[in-house]
C-alpha cells in the first residue's frame, strides 16, 4: 500500500521568526523615533505593526514602553530641527552597539 502525502504540508516554522530579540527592539525604537510611525518602524524591523502595539502592552512600564514614549516625543522635537535628528540617530546606534543590544 502506498502513501501519499497531503497536498499542502504544513511548513517548518522558524524558531527566530516573529521573535522581539532585545537587538530587534533597539532598532525598532530607532526606526520609530526617526519615523515618527509604529507601522515604518515596525516594516523596517521586519515585523508588524499590530506585533509592536502588543509587545508594547506586554511590556507596559519597562525600559521598551518608556523608549516607546521618548521616542515619538523626540521625533515631534527632531521634526523642529532636522538636522539635529541624524546626529541623535547616530549617537543611539553607536551606544546600542557598544552595550551590545546591535550587532
């Protein structure tokens, strides 16, 4: 008697796959404060907005929530003064690569 096997098997599911590393949440954070849109941020993370808003509420009162918060409060302040936005981009890149949350 022979097998056959089902028309649509189901696919492995990456084990990083919709995971919020801590490196993944800096960069979101990032994105978002240049952005100013949780939906940019999130698409530029590779994740979806719908994901960040519930990682959020997760995390409501951590470190995340509050860089949420500062961070759509410095793009209202960067949006003011363009120029100073990429010098604060490049500084938080550089601090999250030397306490080790990017690589």
């Amino acid at each position: 008697m022979e097998q056959t096997s089902s028309p649509n098997p189901p696919r492995p599911r990456s084990a990083k796959r919709g995971h919020w590393t801590p490196a993944l949440q800096a960069r979101f954070v990032a994105a978002l404060m240049q952005s100013g849109s949780v939906r940019t941020a999130a698409r530029a993370v590779g994740m979806s907005p719908s994901s960040a808003h519930r990682l959020r509420a997760r995390l409501k009162g951590t470190e995340f929530d509050a860089n949420w918060t500062e961070a759509l409060r410095m793009y209202d302040y960067y949006r003011a003064h363009p120029l100073a936005l990429e010098a604060m981009a490049t500084a938080i890149v550089n601090r999250c690569i030397k306490d080790g949350t990017l690589r």
